[in-house]
C-alpha cells in the first residue's frame, strides 16, 4: 500500500481541513473558551457538529452504527484539530473511547456508542496514576463484591474527565501494582457513588481531571473485555490513543511551522525581511525535514495498525516520540522567530507552544517511548 | 487474489529458485556489491549468476522500459519487488551510478537511439560510469565549473581537471559537465558523455581519511569527443546536470532502503551488550529517528513514482539522510570502543569501523553539502526572501 492518502481519504482530508478551518478556528474556540472561563473543555455544539458530518463514527465498526473506517482516517481529523488547537473530545470519545467499547458487551455498547455517534456522548481515560504515564504499573484495585466490583484509587490527567459521560477506567482485578496480568477495564458512569472530581486546568487551558474512586460500586455490566485479562485491551487502546496522538502532534507542528515562515515573510529588521537571513532560512528548512519525516513515521504507523501488522506497536511509539520531537522544535523555533511578540497572549503562535507541551505528555513522552522502542527491540 | 498478490506469489517464486544463497548474505562493505563493468571482476561464482539470472529477466532495472533491458514494472510492482528483496535479505544484483544516476536522466533527456544503446549496457552491467562535475575550483558552486569543450565541427575537443570523481580508476565512461560557452554561465554547459580510455584521460586516486580511495582526480587533454555523444541540447547540460543531482542526492539519502535506515540497537546489543543507560537512551533516540526516516523514504518514493512529490524534496532527503548516517557511525564507534579503534587488525576487517565512520563524513558534502540542501530547501520548498 502506498504511503499516502487514498482518493477517499483525500477527500475525507479536504472536507475535514476546511470544516475544522472554519468552526474549530483558535478565535471562535480555544480563545472564545478560554476567556468565558469555560469549565467543559469543549463546545457541546461543535461536538455535534462532528457528528453531522459522520466524523465520530469514524473507527466505529459498521455493525455499530459507524463507519468502520481506520486510523488513517481519524489521524485526518486529528490532524486538523491540531493545526487549530481545537479543543474537542474527539481524541478521548471517538477514537480511545470507541477503540476500548470496539470490545464491550452489546449492551455496554449501545449505552455509550450511540451517543458517540450522535455527538451527543463523551468519553475519558482514566489510567494514569502518577504524574508521568506508567500504564505498566497500575495499582487502583477493583475488588468483587456482590455481582459487582469495588473501586478504590485515584487516577489523574483525566483529560475531558468533568464532561465526560463514563470514564474508561483501568483498575487492577488481581495480582500486584507491577503485574502485566490482572488488568480489567470499566466504562465508569462519571456521577457514580464515591467518585470524587478534582478538575483543573492545564497550561493548554485544557481541563484535565483528579478523580478518586473512594469505595465506588459498580455492576459486572460495566466490565469492558476480559476480567484479569484487560491488558491486551489496553495496550489497542493506548495504540489507537498514542498513534491519534501523534497524528494531532503534526498538526500541531504544522500549524506552528506555517505561520512561523509567513512572520518570516512579513517582518522586516535591519532595513529586509528577517526569512532573508541564512542564520533563519536554515532553521526553517531543518525544521521542514523534521516535520516531513514525522509525518511519514505517523502514516507509516496508522497503515500498520490498520493492517494488523506485528510492526504496529513500535512504529506507533516511532510516531508518537517523533511526533513529539518535531512539533516541539517547531514550537520552539516559532515562539524564538517571532521574537518579543511570540512572547505575548495576543499571538496565537503560544498557544501552540502549550498545546504541544500538554499533548507530547498524554500516553507518554518523547523518552517514554524511546524507552519503549529500546525495550521492544530487545535491548 | 488481487493482481498484485498473484505478482508477489510470482516473485517469490523466482527468488527462491534464483537467488543463490550467498547472495542472501549482508554486504558488509562495498567490495561485496556487484558493479559491474569491463574491469569487474566478480568475487565469486553467485554473484555472476545472480547478476546474469536478474539481467535476463529485466530485474537489474525492475522498472524501467523492456526495450531498455528493464521489466517494465509498473510502481506498485517495483514497491513489491524491493519488498521481497528485502524479505529474503537479498543483495541488489548490481548497483551502478548509471542505474541511479544516468539512467533517469537518459530516460528524461536522451534520444531514442541513445536510450536502446546506453541504457541496456547499463542495466546489463558491461558498462560502469562515473561522473565528472565539480573541478578544484568549482565545489558547491559547481556552476562556476571551467573544463571547456572547443567546438571542431563533428567533434568537440576537451580540456580541463575533474575532481571527486567516484571510481573514475574504475569506470569505462563518463558523463560529463564541459562548458561550451563561456559567455553564458548557466546556458553554456553541456552534458558530455565519454569513455574513459579515449586519449588524453587520465586519473589520480586521492587517499582519504579513511585511508582509502574512492574518489580520484581526472584530466583531460585535448580529449576527443564526438558531437552525437551529448545528451540533451547544447548549452543546455545545465537542465539535465540539476535533474541527475535530484536522482543523486535521492541516492545518497539512503531512500532506497539502504542500510543506513535500519535500527542499530538491536544489533549493538548482539555484540557486546549495552550496560550504559545513558547509550542505550541515544541508540534508542537514534532508532527512532531511522525507523522515521525509513518512513520517509517509502513514503518519498511512493510520492515520486506518481507526481506527488515536492521536485526539492531530494534535497531535504538527503540532507536529513546523511546527517543520519553520520550520527549513525558515531554511535556505531562510541558503541565499539576501543576495538573500533584498530585500523589494520584482520579481526576487525582491516579497521572496517573505522574507515566505515570516516567514509560517512563525506555524505554530506558529496552531491551538494547540507548547507546547500538547506538553502535550496529555503529556497525552493519554504519559497523563503531572497534565498
């Protein structure tokens, strides 16, 4: 397969970058939000919107009301809403969410897929527990009782936690913290008994929550996959969530790199504009590579795991710490090529800055995954 | 099955019941690759019959034309070809500056009678080019260069000194830069194509750093060179000289698949093992930067072979595959240690390593230094002021 858009994905991308250009603008949106003092983290409206144009059903099968397609595709989304810093659940709902409930239990899944469809339905992933991502430990325990399970913890960077309709919870069934079995996996109603939300605000003016679980009870309905063996269900959903994260990452990158070579051409210093310098010109092109280069590893990524490939799993932490290298060079180079104004609130190029630093940390950093590429290769 | 699966079955086929097994072993340097040639001479019996099995069945040029000794495969096939080349760790059964370099450019510029006569002793292996462009004075502003063709008619006469010239002591032909106008900078070079054992060509091999000596000197003195022997209009070598440098620099960035974009971690670890974290965190940095720009380079030739492609993306290419490579054979010395140091022991292949990391540090000064690549990027792709 040829490393690039099919004709139906590239007009998928068409009519995507054009719809997000326009409704989820940095005006319109992040800005509007962020200075209303917003505390859902995303407009109900838009989210609907997504849902008009068949975005949210994207990596939902067809035999559950979506459209079945793949990563390649939600990464076109992904993409988009990046480049315009659109806060959006899409990342969290439709493509973490949706990934974890591919495996649920009919019923399970039509509490919760149907609205995602909808627009209507969010989602959030609650599995980290400390404050760097370390899914290989995780020592929230969720203990039989009754026909159901108790849980006890707490998890953190809850992203869209305080909108969210259910969390999809990673809670430990049986042996200890540092144990790869014993995992099992709940889409936790958020107003459920005993939960208890600490929501706060992040640098990307993103909301992310602390939720405790302090003895709350739940029904064996809301087990998603196998009790004891969630931890291969996991592992597909922190690829879908990882590989969708880097996809995001290159917009991100993008978004930053164009309007970072448009001041080039516009500021003027020392009586020419500044992009005739070489000191800047050779930035700019070192940076293009980077970019060029993580988008290839993201789409190489996206076919893997489309395709099932054995490959998949390290391509996709390729993705995500290449992603995240390149995206925060071009955040970097765009606030230092803007100069004193790249400093201020009223350019947007910070904006990207933040952004890029909240998203390279979700489902693990540039070093996690470096750690993880070593550790799959053996050595 | 789809078409081409029922190719893939097919070349599968052909491979098992073709390719010798000792062509299925690494290369470990460039002595063990086949270039073909009147002077080659081959290192063993496989690699003969691999080369003469693949020349009849096209497969030396897999996608170029059959009346060109190709096998007229289309993209996707070519893709499928490369992919079990590499499936089963075959070698390419012959590598030549004129299947990466020349060829594209005759297929572009050539005319139809030169196309049949250059392209198939190239795709069959009898003739090995080198390539004459820059001169001592004439380096990154290789447009500058001063070796002159005078005009006698039939025929022009050529004087002047090349320099770098990869294999020259080893090559049959050359294809040239002469200028042939010294009024016009750019529209007064011509693209020349000589052989090497005409009268008044000589070579010097120049010893390197590594001890070795891939590139030479090359002079000519009134060096005798028919008019049919030019590729594209006169005065107009300019065009097809910028063409061939893509298809170079496209080469040297390791597009292909070449072994500089594989992972090293693994492989460190196999010998020797890695106690030190703080190298493990840079083999692992460096892996994910090779396995990204593998990425790349699927992805740029996926693009090229259908029109998709940025024409200055070779540039970026090989500006980020060779600093790769560099950074690659740094690590590969580091991760050595002292035993990497040995420069003539037979364990270590005669310093293999060693000549190996100092071989590299030419990749990005051959084919246009990065700093050029940067600022045609700038120029070219980012459309930057006054680059």
């Amino acid at each position: 397969m040829p490393l690039f858009h099919t004709d139906d994905q590239a007009m998928l991308a068409e009519t995507v970058t054009g719809f997000i250009a326009e409704q989820g603008a940095i005006k319109p949106q992040l800005r509007r939000l962020r200075d209303a003092g917003d505390a859902t983290g995303h407009d109900p409206a838009l989210w609907a919107q997504f849902a008009e144009l068949g975005l949210t059903g994207i990596l939902i099968a067809e035999a559950d009301g979506g459209l079945g397609l793949g990563h390649v595709e939600a990464g076109i989304v992904l993409r988009e809403i990046g480049r315009n810093l659109t806060p959006s659940p899409f990342l969290s709902s439709a493509v973490i969410g949706a990934t974890a409930l591919a495996e649920a239990s009919s019923d399970l899944k039509g509490r919760y897929l149907p609205g995602i469809i909808a627009g209507q339905c969010v989602l959030a992933l609650a599995l980290d527990e400390g404050a760097k991502h370390r899914p290989e430990r995780i020592a929230m325990t969720a203990e039989r009782s009754g026909n159901g399970f108790r849980l006890n913890g707490a998890k953190q960077f809850v992203v869209h936690g305080t909108s969210a309709d259910a969390l999809i919870v990673a809670a430990r069934t049986a042996g200890s913290a540092d144990d790869r079995d014993g995992i099992t996996l709940f889409a936790v109603p958020r107003d459920a008994a005993g939960i208890g939300h600490n929501a706060v605000r992040l640098v990307d003016s993103s909301i992310a929550s602390h939720v405790r679980f302090d003895g709350v009870e739940v029904d064996g309905g809301t087990v998603i996959g196998d009790i004891d063996g969630g931890r291969a269900l996991l592992d597909k959903v922190l690829a879908a969530g990882r590989v969708g994260a880097a996809a995001e990452l290159t917009g991100v990158g993008s978004g930053a790199f164009a309007m970072t070579t448009a001041y080039l051409k516009t500021r003027k210093q020392f009586g020419r504009l500044i992009g005739e310098f070489q000191a800047l010109q050779h930035r700019a092109a070192h940076l293009y590579g980077e970019l060029e280069i993580a988008d290839a590893a993201v789409i190489k990524a996206q076919q893997l795991l489309d395709g099932g490939s054995a490959q998949a799993e390290v391509m996709v932490s390729v993705a995500k710490a290449k992603a995240s290298r390149a995206a925060n060079l071009a955040v970097r180079e765009g606030v230092q090529m803007h100069g004193g104004v790249g400093m201020t609130d009223e350019y947007d190029i910070g904006l990207y800055m933040k952004r890029d630093r909240a998203l390279a940390e979700f489902l693990g950093d540039a070093t996690y995954h470096a750690d993880r590429v070593a550790t799959l290769s053996g050595y | 099955m789809s078409e081409l699966d029922a190719f893939r079955e097919e070349i599968r086929a052909w491979l098992d019941a073709n390719c010798p097994a000792e062509m299925r072993l690494p290369v470990q340097d460039e002595d063990d690759m086949c270039w073909g040639g009147r002077k080659f001479v081959f290192k063993n019996a496989a690699q003969k019959t691999w080369l003469e099995r693949c020349v009849a069945k096209g497969y030396t040029v897999p996608d170029w034309p059959v009346a060109y000794g190709g096998a007229g495969m289309t993209a996707p096939q070519a893709k499928v070809w490369r992919e079990e080349l590499a499936r089963i760790g075959a070698r390419l059964p012959l590598s030549s500056f004129g299947i990466w370099m020349l060829g594209p450019a005759l297929l572009k510029f050539g005319t139809e009678e030169q196309k049949v006569h250059y392209l198939g002793q190239i795709a069959r292996g009898e003739i090995r080019w080198c390539q004459g462009y820059s001169e001592p004075g004439s380096g990154s502003d290789l447009v500058s260069l001063q070796t002159f063709g005078e005009d006698r008619g039939d025929h022009w006469v050529v004087n002047g000194q090349k320099i770098w010239t990869s294999y020259a002591d080893k090559a049959d032909w050359i294809f040239c830069l002469v200028r042939t106008d010294k009024a016009n900078k750019y529209q007064g070079i011509s693209f020349l194509l000589f052989d090497m054992t005409t009268p008044g060509v000589t070579t010097k091999p120049i010893k390197l750093i590594s001890g070795n000596s891939p590139f030479c000197e090359t002079f000519f003195d009134n060096v005798v060179v028919p008019k049919h022997q030019i590729v594209g209009e006169l005065n107009r070598g300019w065009d097809v000289a910028k063409y061939l440098l893509g298809h170079e620099r496209e080469m040297i960035s390791g597009a292909g698949g070449a072994e500089r974009l594989n992972a090293i971690g693994a492989v460190v670890n196999r010998h020797g093992g890695i106690d030190n974290p703080v190298l493990r965190a840079e083999l692992a940095q460096f892996d994910i930067d090779a396995l990204a720009f593998a990425a790349m380079g699927e992805k740029f030739l996926d693009e090229a072979k259908v029109g998709r492609a940025h024409p200055a993306q070779p540039n970026m290419m090989k500006y980020a595959g060779t600093e790769l490579n560099k950074r690659r054979h740094e690590l590969l010395m580091a991760a050595g240690g002292s035993t990497a140091l040995e420069w003539d022991s037979a364990e270590t292949r005669g310093g293999a390593a060693a000549r190996s990391w100092l071989r590299t540090k030419a990749n990005s000064i051959e084919g246009g230094t990065s700093e050029v690549m940067l600022n045609v990027v700038a120029k070219r792709i980012l459309d930057l002021p006054g680059a």
